[in-house]
C-alpha cells in the first residue's frame, strides 16, 4: 500500500509563502507558447490571493474547493470577491470575468483534519457573470478515470511564476488511494485548482485538479481526485442557483 504524507492548504498564495521546486517546466511566455492554454487562468481571490482554474463551459470555471475560503477564519469568500483572468501573461489577459456563483462540492468540509478525506472532494465551479466568448480561450471537455503509469500534465501559475503560467508534461500517475489520484506532476503555492490533463488523442482534456502536494517515498508528489460524477453533481447545482442564494452572505476575504 502507498504511504502519502499529505502537506495541504497550499492553495491560495501569500506573500512569504515557501518556494516550490520548478523543475520539467515551460514557461508560456509567448501567444506561440500560450496556444491552446488559454482557457487555463488565474483567480484572483481578493487582493493578495490567487489560484489556478480552468474554462470547462464558456461561463464555468473548475477549480479546487479551498481556493475559495478565507484561511484565517474558515468562511466561505464571496463570488463578487473573484476574478478570473484567462490565459493570464506578463500583465495581460485573454478575458477577465467576474464570478457570479460559487458552488462547492456538497461533501467538501474545509474544516476536515485533511488526508485523503480533505483531497476527494475538493471541487469547485465558478459561474461567471458572462460567458467567454473569445475564440482563443476554448473550454476543455473533461474524462473521468486514470490509471497508473497514465501520462499527464499540469498548467498552473505559481509563487514564482506568478505572471505566466508554466506547463509541465511529463509526469504520471503514480498510483490510486482512496479516491485520491497521486502524480509526480510539479506544483507550488498558487497552483491549487490548476488542471491535471490528459493527451490522449493530441487533444488536452482535463482528468483531475491539483488539490494538494506531498511526498510518497520521500518524492514530492501533486495530489488530486477523480472527477467520476463530481462535475455532473456540481453543474446540477449551478442550474438550480442554491450555492448563489447561499453566498449572498459571509465574510469577505481577509489578508492573514
């Protein structure tokens, strides 16, 4: 059996916040670089917090539950607090959008001890208030197994890579635990949310999100969970609005 040391909550980034390794990476620095990527964008979460998410509708953002509670006192951010920046770059976006509803997965609890249990449910939408309708920024389509040894990919923004997102494809899943996918994919503080892609066919499609880093074996490891039923339970909930009238109150996003 896997022995995961989780290390979570390293989502939303801070200033003083650890550096990560960068290692295997490619900065998309350039539109040539960038092609194809734009649909992956930074969160801005209030006025110091960031994490990754990415276009899976042309008005819904995928990204992990955490991104959106306030650390300091456990409160669920608001909606109006958000901003979406696709295919962020040195200081420009592809589109900006403003999140309308949040809706989490019901089985999330941020308050949960962590492990596997804190990591399987770590799933977010993010409804905006107008669709995308930018040629350039597509929405990804989404599978929903992998299998050890399953090639993937990452594109996220991070604590040093903060202004460009960075691409990394060589990386696997190393195996499966409690629902939980475990992958040698490269992460850092910021990259919370960020897209875990297949290529399967040439064509990237989204098979989990980064929720966490750790280490199996003394190796760092990105941590991230099976989409099976989770993204048809959250767009239900997108549809009936509930997670809106539930957001209309809570705390605003505080700089620890």
């Amino acid at each position: 059996m896997m022995r995961i040391v989780f290390s979570l909550l390293f989502g939303l980034l801070f200033a003083g916040a650890a550096i990560a390794q960068t290692t295997n990476l490619q900065r998309l620095d350039t539109a040539e670089d960038s092609r194809g990527w734009e649909g992956v964008g930074r969160l801005e979460i209030g006025t110091d917090g960031f994490c990754t998410g990415a276009l899976i509708a042309a008005d819904l953002v995928l990204t992990a539950a955490h991104c959106v509670f306030d650390k300091t006192n456990g409160a669920r951010i608001l909606a109006e607090d958000i901003e979406f920046r696709a295919g962020w770059r040195n200081g420009r976006a592809a589109a900006y959008r403003n999140v309308r509803q949040i809706v989490v997965h019901p089985d999330y609890r941020y308050r949960s001890k962590g492990g596997a249990e804190r990591v399987v449910n770590d799933l977010a939408l993010l409804k905006l208030h107008h669709p995308i309708r930018n040629t350039t920024v597509k929405p990804y389509q989404m599978v929903e197994h992998l299998g050890r040894g399953s090639r993937v990919g990452v594109v996220s923004y991070a604590l040093e890579r903060s202004e460009a997102p960075s691409l990394q494809e060589m990386c696997e899943v190393k195996g499966q635990q409690s629902g939980v996918y475990v992958t040698s994919c490269d992460v850092g503080f910021g990259s919370s949310g960020a897209p875990i892609f297949v290529f399967d066919g040439g064509t990237p499609r989204i098979a989990s999100v980064v929720s966490a880093k750790g280490h199996m074996n003394a190796e760092p490891v990105a941590l991230g969970m099976s989409l099976e039923g989770a993204i048809q339970l959250l767009r239900a909930e997108v549809r009936t609005d509930t997670s809106a009238r539930r957001n209309s109150t809570g705390a605003k996003f505080i700089k620890p």
